[in-house]
C-alpha cells in the first residue's frame, strides 16, 4: 500500500458506524502499518503488553514461539493513548485482558477482522489488499527510506528482520523482490 492508500483506509475506518469499533480499526491497521506487526501477533496483545514508559510492546510468543520488543514511535504512542481513552470509556470493567477488544468486549476474532479490513478497502477506493500487506509495506518503505539515506542496507538487514519477528535476514530480503522499485535500487 501507498502512504495514501494507508491514510484513505485509516480514513475510512474512522468513519465505521460505532465509535468505539471506529477507533478499534484505525488504530489496530495504524498499529500494523507503523510497525510491520502480523495481525495475529497486534490482536493477541494484551494491555500488559504496552510498556508506555519504555514505549513499545511485547510481541509474546509469535510466529517460532519467538518473543520479541517492538519499539514505537512517540505519534503511534499518541495513538494507542487515544485509543485506550475511548475502549476504556466503552468497557470499563472489560471480560478479556486484550489490548484491541470488540463491541461486546471480548477479543477480536481474526475471520472480522479480515472482513472489516476488505470492508475499509471498498470504502476507501483502494486496490484490492489484506492486512498483511500493511507489513509488506512497511518492510518495503523502511527498505526504500534506507536506501535514498544512503545507509548500508546489507549491515541494517537483522535489525530490521529482528523487528519483524522474522527468523533469518533471508525472509526479509524476499520484499526485494515483490517490489519493483526495490528490485531498481538494489540492482543499481
């Protein structure tokens, strides 16, 4: 996805029916595309997964059984801030120790978390896509901006594989290849 196709879904999602499902969706995709975090790994996470002081969270047990820190930005923090805000107004007193919670306050479930995603897809005219491709994106902007810095992509590679949760640099060099544009650049 394009950072304008990302801001017209964030868009979209702003606009579903229920303010509290509303911020729920923005802030979960806003989550994904800022971090390159699996959807499986941001709906599992539970509130005690957010460190506000350290600002990130804890990846538990992910893909591998692997488990990993994820440190964000002082904007996505702002964001989870005002999300909390909202879902505590909604649930109080939730039945799940979930982070992202739905209407009647239990975990999401990823099969509506896909619908809703093709849901915002429609509404915001964007090509088709699913939620992983917000990681694909994320991967490949991060890839991109490393190279128009002039940064040594190859020494920065198990950083960003680590951040990813990813097992080996190879699995990430594999975004290299589903985008033309890094493919240019890599070749050059």
């Amino acid at each position: 996805f394009s950072s304008s196709e990302i801001a017209s879904l964030l868009r979209a999602a702003r606009h579903l029916p229920s303010p509290q499902r509303a911020a729920t969706y923005e802030t979960l995709f806003g989550l994904l595309a800022a971090t390159g975090m699996r959807i499986g790994e941001a709906i599992r996470l539970d509130r005690e997964d957010v460190d506000w002081k350290l600002r990130l969270v804890v990846v538990r047990k992910s893909k591998f059984g692997k488990s990993r820190e994820v440190v964000l930005h002082p904007s996505v923090m702002s964001a989870l801030e005002r999300f909390v805000t909202v879902r505590d107004t909604h649930h109080p007193r939730p039945v799940s120790s979930r982070f992202f919670l739905s209407l009647a306050g239990t975990p999401l479930i990823r099969t509506h978390v896909h619908e809703t995603f093709r849901e915002l897809v429609r509404t915001a005219g964007v090509r088709r896509g699913r939620p992983h491709h917000l990681r694909h994106s994320f991967a490949v902007r991060t890839l991109l901006r490393w190279y128009h810095e002039g940064v040594d992509v190859d020494s920065r590679m198990p950083r960003l594989s680590t951040y990813l949760g990813h097992s080996e640099p190879a699995s990430t060099y594999w975004y290299l290849t589903a985008s033309p544009e890094l493919m240019a650049i890599a070749c050059s």
